[in-house]
C-alpha cells in the first residue's frame, strides 16, 4: 500500500522559512505533488516533481529524492497568508492514475 | 477561466435522508474527481471519471453512494441513506486529461454535517 507521513503541524515567524517534509513508503510512483489548502478552502496545487532534485517557483521550492523515500517543501521570506494546510501527494504505479495524499501539516505564521 | 463549481456549499441533513452534491468542472478538462476530506486529513478519492465513464471508483462505498456524469461535463454525487459518519467535506476537482492528474483544480466543496 501507499503511506505518507508528514509533520502534522509547524510553527514559524514571518520572514523566516520552513521547511514541511514528506516521508512516504511505496513500490513506485510517477511523482510528488504538493497542494495548499486555507481554512474552508479548495487545495490549491503547488508544485510537481517527476524527477529528483529541487524544483523552484517564487517563494516555494520542492524537493524530490526517490532513493531516501523522502521530500519536502520550502517556504521562503514567509507571510502571514501562507498560513494554511500543505498537503504532499503521490500517483502510485499500481492504484489506476489516482493520487494518494497525506495527512497534511498546518502550518501556523507569527508575526 | 471560470473554476471548478459546487453546489451547495454547505448542507445539514438527519441520518437516513438522502442528499445530493452538483459539480460543474473547469471548460474543457475531461476528468472529473469526487474526494471526501474529513477534518484534519488529506482528501481521499472516491471516484474517477473520463468524459461520462466511471473509473477508479473502488474507494466509493456503493450500497450508499452513487455518481452519474452522464455528458461528460457535470457530475453529481449522492449518498442515500446519509449516515452519521459521512459528515465532511466532499470535494470535486478537475484535470485536463488522465495525463495531468498530478495537478488538479479544486472546487470550495460542499460541507456536509449528519446529525
């Protein structure tokens, strides 16, 4: 089966950056995707790595490394409306083109 | 573009009445997802469709739910009877194909609390 495990919540100031990991155990996968969700809204995707390595846009990075089983997203200069859920997520060879998300880690900004 | 649209937003019904979720998918994207997210967890799948066919719907508990997208365009979602444990967020959500599944569009979802 599919298991993604992810920090259920984090706490950083404004400003600083945060890292939110993603540990998962699967036989294979096509990619980890990375989705926000504010409170009462609609996940909004992020980012997408296919391959290892570090994906950059704006203020948020993703990074991928299949070997370690491993991935996590970077939050950088952080402002008080990316308080919210992150949520990883991955298309596993064997579940039929579906994707299987994590629990979710909430992430709490301070002034 | 216009997003992906859900109706209601919010709905509370008595255990053992049926109800029923609308969605209409962003223009042109060919797959249709249903997710039900409960508080504090990720959303999980419960149906998958390309154009009006049904797929991946193992997830769907079908003694109780049901789903049609009989154009191709928009879907509903019904559970009937509710009980009290399906209180939660039903999501639907968007891609352009079965090749983008790893980005999806998501509508707000409708709220559904079964007392």
């Amino acid at each position: 089966g599919q298991s993604l495990e992810q920090p259920s919540e984090v706490t950083a100031v404004e400003g600083a950056i945060v890292q939110i990991n993603c540990t998962y155990q699967t036989s294979g996968f096509y990619g980890l995707s990375w989705y926000q969700q504010h409170d009462g809204g609609a996940p909004t995707f992020l980012s997408y790595n296919a391959l290892d390595g570090l994906e950059e846009t704006g203020r948020f990075s993703s990074f991928l490394s299949r070997s370690d089983s491993y991935g996590y997203l970077l939050l950088q200069e952080l402002q008080m409306k990316d308080s919210a859920s992150y949520f990883c997520a991955v298309r596993p060879h064997n579940a039929g083109n579906m994707l299987t998300f994590g629990g979710g880690t909430r992430l709490m900004v301070k002034p | 573009e216009a997003g992906v649209v859900q109706s209601p937003r919010y709905k509370i019904i008595e255990k053992k009445q049926p109800v029923a979720f609308w969605c209409n998918p962003i223009s042109g994207h060919n797959t249709l997802y249903w997710y039900r997210q409960n508080l504090g967890q990720g959303p999980e799948l419960l149906i998958r469709y390309e154009n009006e066919e049904a797929v991946d719907d193992s997830q769907l508990p079908k003694d109780r739910f049901s789903a049609e997208r009989l154009k191709g365009v928009d879907s509903t979602l019904k559970i009937q009877p509710a009980e009290l444990g399906d209180s939660a967020v039903y999501l639907c959500a968007s891609s352009r194909n079965r090749d983008r599944v790893d980005e999806q569009f998501f509508g707000p979802g409708t709220r559904l609390t079964v007392l």
